[in-house]
C-alpha cells in the first residue's frame, strides 16, 4: 500500500494505492473564492477493508455556516461508518434504513447549531462486499464508469426545475443555466422529517465510482470527464479533472443548446466560468 497526500495554498490531494484498488481525492479552492466550503475524505472499516466509505460536501454558499455544516457532516458519517456492524454494511435494506436515521439526525443536529443558516449538499457512496449505495443531497454527483461507460446514478436537486420543463432541458445545458447553482434540497436547511436520495448498484457493475461538487460538473462536460478518465491513469485523472474545471478557456455554448432557449435566453450564459466555485471530485477505481 502507498500513500501520497499534496497540500497547497489552493489545492490538496490524497491518494492512497493498494493491489485491488485506488481511492483519491482533490480538492481546490477555485479562483473566485478565499475559502473551500467542500469537505471530502474516505475511510475503511476498521474491521474489513473491503468496506468502504467515500463522502463529498460542499457548503451551501448562501448559508453562513456551510463549511462548518459540510465538515460536520463529513466526519459525522465517517465516525458512524466506522462504528457499523459489517453485517450491516452488507445488507442494504437494513443498510438503508440506518443511515436514514443517521442522516435525520445530522439534519437536526446542523439545525439546533446553526438554525438553518448551516446546510450541505452531499454525495456519499458506502461499498459493501457485494453492493454499493449512493447517496445524494442537492446538486452534488455520483457517477460510475462500467460497461455502458460513464454514468450519473444521481438526480440534481434544483429549484429550476420547479418552475421549468426538466425534460426540455439536456443535461449539459445545465452547465450554461443562470441559477443553476440554487437547489431545492440540503441537509441543515429547514426540512425536519430529511431523506436523501439513494440507489444501489452491484459493485460487478462498475469499475470505477466518481464524486463531484459542482465545482466540476457546472464547468467539465461529461464527454470531457469520460475522455480524461479513459486517457489517463489515476492520480492524473484527478489532477486533470481538476485543471479542467479550474484553469481551462471558457466553453461557448453550442448554436444547438441556444435553439432550446430561443424564447428563454435570459435563463442561460453564453460560456462556463471556470474557476468560480470550489471544485472537488474523489475517485475509486478497481483494479
């Protein structure tokens, strides 16, 4: 097993490699703000390895303690997910059911600290000897890479979609959407009875996990994810990911995805700004 961990001003990294897998993750500031609001880390049971938790948060912007809200959700679980029963963890009716209750709890808990003015997206992924579950809140993703390629397993939790047709609407114009950053669920807001979403995949069914904020995805096209996770070998696939939501040209929106606004224009933004939020993505891939 190896071990790399990098830390800058703007960015840090952990990889860790071992014969069957490798889990990493980056996470970097952006250009736009002074702080990071996204929290990331993953743990292995510490009575099976083969058990696994990967969690990703990013602090709601507008809420004056999501950083705080993010980090105490992030080492809530971990600490919870350290404590489970492996017979727990592999059976994903009951598995469900708990981490509900857990996560009802964490909801109330970030309500007493913060009364609403702490809240958090998440996407979490618990990988148990036969079955993995992902779990989300808000517009944080989880994908997996498998023999239909790249796949987004989650919804996007956004108050737009409310108000407009979601099936008019591609994916990728999401990333062009004025507000697209406005959602419609987060843990610590101000729902008391709180459920995230969750699926369930067979872990023969992929050979790879990837978490993001919307740091990445408002700015980096699935295509472009695909591409790079395919060209590239693991660390640099996070680096790359990283780079591309961060440091890379703008991207004009497409001549097509302006026909579906014809009549709406004022919803939608003529290039990414890359850069502009945090950005955070993790990584577990089989060997």
């Amino acid at each position: 097993m190896t071990h790399d961990i990098s830390q800058t001003e703007k960015q840090k990294m952990k990889l860790i490699r071992e014969n069957n897998f490798t889990i990493g993750y980056i996470t970097n500031v952006g250009n736009k703000r002074a702080t990071n609001d996204d929290a990331v880390d993953f743990i292995m049971h510490p009575e099976n390895r083969n058990l696994k938790m990967f969690v990703v948060a990013d602090g709601v912007g507008s809420s004056k303690y999501g950083a705080l809200a993010a980090e105490y959700l992030k080492e809530s679980l971990l600490k919870w997910f350290s404590s489970l029963e492996p017979a727990y963890i592999n059976t994903p009716p009951t598995l469900k059911s708990i981490f509900w209750g857990k996560m009802r709890e964490i909801n109330r808990d970030l309500l007493n600290l913060y009364n609403g003015q702490g809240s958090t997206t998440l996407v979490c992924a618990i990988v148990g000897e036969k079955e993995t579950i992902i779990a989300n809140s808000g517009d944080s993703r989880g994908y997996i890479v498998g023999s239909e390629g790249l796949k987004q397993l989650t919804a996007d939790h956004l108050v737009w979609f409310k108000y407009n047709d979601e099936k008019s609407i591609l994916k990728d114009d999401i990333r062009f959407m004025i507000g697209n950053n406005y959602i419609s669920h987060s843990i610590g807001s101000s729902e008391e009875d709180y459920r995230p979403d969750i699926v369930t995949v067979q872990n023969d069914d992929y050979e790879a996990l990837l978490l993001f904020t919307d740091g990445i995805t408002d700015i980096v096209s699935d295509a472009k994810i695909k591409f790079i996770y395919d060209h590239n070998i693991s660390p640099l696939v996070l680096l790359k990911i990283i780079d591309e939501a961060v440091n890379s040209e703008p991207e004009l929106i497409s001549e097509e995805a302006k026909q579906r606004f014809i009549n709406r224009t004022y919803m939608i933004n003529p290039q990414t700004k890359p850069g502009k939020d945090n950005a955070t993505m993790l990584l577990y891939k089989k060997h």
